[in-house]
C-alpha cells in the first residue's frame, strides 16, 4: 500500500496553496457547479501551471514534463480536486502528447510538445464515427495518398471540445487488403483547413461540448502522419491506455461527498434531508463506498510503482467509479426534491460556493449518465475484468 511521509505531505501543501492563491473565485465556482470553465480560463489555469513547472506531471522531464512518480502526481491531483481546480484538457496532455514523444519523429516532437504543454495549441480527437464508437476498428474514414499528402474523408462524431481546437489527431483507413486493425493509421490534421465542418452537438445538460466533425477531401502533408503507416490501432491502444489513468477521479467523488453532507444539514420547508433515516443511510453507504474505492485506487497504484499493475485495475476503478458517481448525483437530486428541475439559466446565479453546489445538481446527474459510456463502456469493461481475471487463472 502507498504510504505518504512528511515530504508528500509539504508538497500536498504546496498544490493546494498555489490552487488557492491562483484560482479565482469564479472559475472555482464553475468546477464546484458542473458549469465548464470557457477556453480562455483553462489556457489560463494550463499556463499557470505550465509556468510553475507543474505543466506535464507525467511526462518525462527531457520533454518538458515534471517526470513526477505515480504517488506524487496522484497528491498532485488529489489537492488540485480539492482546491475545486479544473480538469485540464486531457487530448494534449494525456493522450496525443504521449504518443508523440513515444512514437513520434523528432521534428514532430519539437513541432508539436512545447505548445501542448503551454497550451497554445488545442486539441482534438478525431476516433468515434456514426457507426463506429466502441469498435473502432469498423471506422470508414479514409485517407488517400496524393503525392506528398493524404486526403481524408470521413466524419467524425462526440468530438469533444473540436469547437475550440487547432489540431486533430485523427484516425483514418489507409489500406483497405489487410485485416481491419492493421489498415488504420494516426494523422495530425488541422481544424482551420480547407473540407473541415465542425457542428456542435448540444447534450442534455445544456451544454455544447461534443461536436460532429465532416472531412471533405482534408489534405495533410505526409509529415504529419504519426509513426508508422497501419500503426494507428497499436498507437490507439497505446493513447487510451493512457486516457484511464486517473480515471476514478476521487477528487470529483470527494466533491460528491462533501455536497451531500452540506446538503443534508440544510434547512428546507421546517426540515433538513438528512432527517431522514434513509437519507442518512445512503450518505453513509456512499462514503463507505467512496473509501473502499480510495483503498483500491491506492493499491492499483502501488502496483503501477512496482511495475507490476494489477489485471484490469484500470476498468475495475472505471466501473466503479462512474457507478458511485451517478450514485451520489441521484442522491444529491432526490434530497433537493422538486428544486432541483432547476436548471442554471446563467453562470451570474452562482454568486456563493452554497449556490455553486446546489446549482451544479441537475447538470451534473444528467452529465454524470454518459460517465458510464465513456472512456469504453461499463460493460465492455466487465468483459475485459472478466477476461482478465480468468485467463490470469487459467
């Protein structure tokens, strides 16, 4: 199990001071109540941290990154989750940048790092179709060789964020003779370029964060091209493995945890929620549940220390995880009651951190439904535990 000394405690800290001291009130507020930072603020919250030199904690330092340990930079997210910081976005940082620095050539990785890590080029990922979400190896976008470019065409859909982006990495078919996986190869395109259409799809929340992305005949230089032609399925796997790291989010759970408890003590019509015995049932089992995810968490990653990482960690943390979280929403939305049909009409109303959390309510239960879907659905994930686990046991 991960033990933390005097040092991790100081550094603890120190994140949760610098968060304090450079967050402000309205962006903390907006975390607090699911309303999503605009792109200015999170360039700004990234180039804070990048000029701290907190910009990559994952990434090795000869490519900027803080080369941190798994320990320190789960406190790093941990206090961070706490100072009620936003998430930064992970296709830069998480995703492309990883792959670039692995897989990438070295004028890509000069090309395209340091503004990842500085945030002056946003990003994109370009993998789901209409008809091709959790089995991406049916994808139909192609691209074509023309001389010294690749043509794309295809469409692309729950993009996420395209809407601000600069760049794409993006999969495309580039073979069509081998089997489906082997054909498929990684492609960094730009957004502004001549056959891109990005249409936003609004969710039910409220928000406009996914998008449908159309590529009509896209050229883009054979430099862009990621690695090896047939590559971008392993290169895929590669990126997604990342992508679950972290994915608990036991700072957003802890967020959950805290909300239901100021909620219960509040007074409604002569009462409070937590008057209710049932109520205070579920609270409690919430937390106990929240805790035992914790103690998992922590061992998953004491494992990933010692280079030796449980079987299907990552899923089983997913499905748990995303389940406790629409948990906990529902829980929230059953003790405000009737007022919690409410929907923010306008970010002016959250004017307190109370008003933050109960404002937050209705968005975050209808967002928190794709949290079981996306990142590979909860039951895709069963399968890998179940795989897992029996081919571990013969």
């Amino acid at each position: 199990m991960i033990t933390f000394d005097q040092e991790d405690i100081a550094f603890a800290n120190e994140v949760f001071s610098f968060a304090r001291q450079h967050l402000g009130s309205n962006l903390r507020r907006k975390v607090a109540s699911e309303l999503r930072p605009d792109k200015a603020e999170s360039v700004a919250w990234q180039k804070a941290l990048w000029k701290r030199g907190w910009g990559a904690p994952a990434w090795p330092t000869q490519y900027g990154g803080c080369g941190w340990s798994l320990k320190r930079q789960y406190i790093f997210k941990r206090e961070l989750g706490r100072a009620f910081a936003p998430d930064p976005s992970p296709f830069g940082l998480q995703m492309i940048g990883p792959v670039v620095y692995t897989f990438g050539s070295p004028e890509q990785k000069e090309q395209y790092l340091p503004s990842i890590l500085s945030a002056d080029t946003w990003w994109c990922q370009g993998f789901s179709e209409p008809n091709s979400g959790s089995d991406l190896a049916s994808l139909t976008t192609q691209a074509r060789v023309d001389g010294d470019t690749y043509v794309i065409s295809g469409q692309k859909i729950w993009t996420s964020l395209a809407h601000w982006a600069d760049k794409m990495f993006c999969l495309a078919r580039t073979e069509r003779s081998l089997k489906p996986q082997a054909g498929i190869s990684m492609l960094v395109l730009d957004m502004h370029a001549p056959g891109v259409t990005v249409r936003p799809i609004i969710t039910i929340d409220g928000h406009h964060h996914l998008n449908e992305v159309f590529l009509d005949n896209v050229r883009v230089p054979k430099a862009n091209l990621i690695g090896e032609p047939g590559k971008g399925w392993t290169y895929a796997k590669f990126l997604l493995g990342n992508e679950r790291i972290g994915i608990a989010n036991i700072p957003r759970l802890r967020r959950r945890m805290d909300a239901l408890r100021q909620l219960g003590a509040i007074e409604f019509g002569g009462g409070r929620p937590a008057d209710d015995v049932s109520i205070r049932r579920a609270i409690s089992e919430f937390e106990v549940d929240l805790v035992s995810l914790e103690q998992a968490e922590l061992r998953a990653l004491a494992r990933g220390e010692e280079n030796s990482s449980g079987i299907a960690d990552a899923s089983i943390l997913k499905v748990q995880a995303t389940e406790l979280l629409q948990r906990g929403d529902a829980l929230l939305a059953r003790m405000l009651g009737a007022r919690s049909a409410i929907m923010p009409s306008s970010e002016s109303r959250v004017t307190s951190d109370e008003g933050a959390m109960l404002w937050g309510i209705m968005p975050a239960l209808l967002h928190g439904r794709a949290s079981t879907i996306y990142g590979g659905s909860n039951e895709i994930q069963r399968n890998i535990i179940a795989s897992g686990i029996l081919d571990a046991n013969g």
